[in-house]
C-alpha cells in the first residue's frame, strides 16, 4: 500500500508528468511532421518525442488514483470539502487569468464582453483554454471516488491483477473489434477513469522486478510509435488510439508508476522538502502553463532551437516548466490559499451555527 504521508518517489514522478504535458503542448504534433513533408529523420525524432510525452497525462490520473482510492476513510462532506475546494478553487482562479489575459488581446473586447464569456465558458470543459477540459474529469472522478474505493477494498490482492486484465481486456474490446460482436454489447469504460481505477489498484499489488517494468516501458513505448506510424501512412482514417486509450498506452503508465513504486527514492532532508514542495505545486503548473507558452512565445523566438526536437523540447518544457512554477506559487500564495481558507472557515461557523 501507498505511504499515505509521503511517497517521494511518486512525488519525483509528478513533476517529470507535469514536464511531459507541458512538453505535449510546447512541441510540435506528430502529425504535422507529415503535413509539413518533413525530412524523415525529422520526423521520427518528433514520433519518439510525442510517444514518450503523451504517457505524461495518463500517469497523471494513475497517481491520483492511488492517493484518492488509497485513503483514509473520512465522512462525505469532510471528503469533497477538502477535495473539490482545493480543486475547483484554483481551477476558477487560473482558468480567468487565462480567458482574461489572452482576451484582452481582442482589440474589441471589453470586460463585460469577457466576464460573460468566462461565465458561460465554464459550461464547456473546452471552452475557456484547450488544456482544461482535464479539471472537469478530475472532479468527475472525485465525485464517484468514495462508492468506487469501497468497490476496489472489496477486491482481494491476490484477484489484483486479474481485475486489471478484465478491464483492459473490456477496453480493448471496444477499441479493436471495429463494431464488436454482433449481439454483444459491453458497455465502454472511460479512458481516464480507467486510468484512476488502474491506479487505485497498482499500489495493492508488489511491484515486479524494476528491470521487468523497465523492459515494459520501453517495449510500450516503441510499439506507441510503430503503432502511430503505421497508422499515419498506411491506416490513414482508421484511429487505433495510440496516444490515448491504446494497450500500449496503458502498459507504459503501469510500468513508468511500478518503477516508481519500486525505487523508494530517499532524499536528503532539505532536498525532500523542496520535491514535495514542487510536486504539491504541479496543479499549478497544469493550470498555467499554456498561458506562460502564449506570452513566452509572443516574447520571444524559439525558432532556432527546433532543429533538434529532443533538445528544443527538454529546453522549453523545462523553461515554462520553472516560469509557470513561480507564477502558481506565487498566485497560490496570494489569492488561492487564502481564498481555500476562507471557504473552509466559513463553512466551519456554518456547521457550528447549525450544531
């Protein structure tokens, strides 16, 4: 089981996640490397480079899924009080920083133009910034997290792995068999609960020899560009899925968090507070950093470093990386840590009120 107060190795696998999605976004995708007529040493460099990154989300949810699924029991209102407040706070706070900054460089926007498009924005996961259609399934899964934890302690260790294979086996059924089986229907899993659920699972389980995970991930992770390439030019029209929901997606999130889950990483002291530090702080950085990209990009020329997508990737990831960091934190400290407590307290003299 999951170390409920800290696992520093797990935290140390957030913050290379929160690198990898920003890298999703800051490079360029596979497909245009095709639509371009790119050389085709250019291109397989880029392939490699989306591959790996596009694992960046999945494990994202994976670790949710061992925390929130792995936890202490507490009552229904203590658990989406703490959870949802620290969640939809931030989301509401950063997301209007994003639709504000980058509307008023509309010429012809005014603030009641932008307040109701906010407004109405957060109707749509979409709407208000490309990247934050991951908070509304964030707090979906929050909100069956308690019926689906009691559901995963149910399930004996020693049944683990079978339920995981019956759920991948239900995924690829419904990804692979195009149609399915005539009188057949088996309802879908959603990619990203399975995701969660995966996670919640993981850590009931003693990881395998971290050389066998290692092996695991790197398979996967070739198969992910064979697979996206053989789609790209000889399965034009037919989506296999590679960088989602695909097997080789999912066996390259299992194995990246069981080597994790097997390092039990020990840090100097110092060391492990600033990790911990950062790894709170990449809800933030989610949240931020396709602004810090737009500004960034609109200051300054990044065109020279494409020419090695490798280098040019760890490069800019990891400047809007550290950007948007001090910009959450700053902005965490200043409005959304104060804001969280308020709402907290008041609901507190709320409860003592009606008590």
């Amino acid at each position: 089981m999951i170390n409920q107060q800290r696992d520093v190795s797990i935290d140390v696998l957030r913050i290379l996640c929160c690198l990898m999605v920003i890298a999703i976004h800051a490079t360029p995708e596979y497909e245009s490397y095709i639509t371009l007529g790119a050389a085709r040493a250019d291109e397989i460099r880029g392939l490699l480079v989306q591959a790996f990154v596009r694992g960046g989300l999945p494990i994202f949810f994976m670790i949710s899924g061992m925390y929130i699924l792995n936890s202490e029991q507490e009552s229904l209102h203590a658990f989406y009080k703490k959870r949802l407040l620290r969640i939809i706070v931030p989301f509401l706070v950063f997301s209007g920083l994003h639709f504000f900054i980058l509307g008023y460089r509309d010429p012809n926007a005014n603030l009641l133009s932008l307040t109701w498009g906010f407004l109405s924005g957060l109707n749509s996961p979409s709407a208000l910034g490309p990247h934050f259609w991951f908070v509304y399934s964030i707090i979906g899964l929050y909100l069956i997290s308690p019926l689906v934890s009691l559901f995963l302690k149910s399930i004996d260790s020693s049944m683990v792995w079978k339920v995981i294979l019956g759920l991948l086996v239900i995924k690829a059924y419904n990804l692979y068999s195009i149609g399915g089986v005539t009188g057949i229907a088996i309802p879908d899993i959603d990619v990203w609960l399975l995701y969660f659920l995966i996670g919640g699972l993981l850590v009931r389980i003693k990881p395998p020899p971290i050389q066998l995970s290692l092996a695991i991930l790197l398979a996967s992770w070739m198969v992910t560009c064979l697979v996206a390439y053989i789609q790209a030019h000889a399965l034009i029209g037919l989506n296999l899925r590679p960088f989602d929901c695909g097997l080789n997606m999912y066996a390259f999130s299992m194995s990246a968090c069981l080597i994790f889950l097997s390092l039990q990483i020990k840090l100097p002291s110092l060391m492990e507070k600033i990790v911990i530090f950062v790894s709170k702080g990449t809800y933030g950085i989610f949240l931020i950093h396709v602004l810090v990209l737009f500004e960034l990009g609109a200051r300054i020329n990044f065109q020279p470093y494409k020419d090695n997508i490798i280098i040019y990737s760890i490069m800019i990831s990891g400047v809007v990386f550290v950007v948007s960091f001090l910009l959450s934190s700053v902005i965490d400290f200043l409005i959304c840590n104060r804001l969280i407590r308020l709402l907290s307290s008041k609901r507190r003299r709320e409860e003592v009120t009606v008590d």
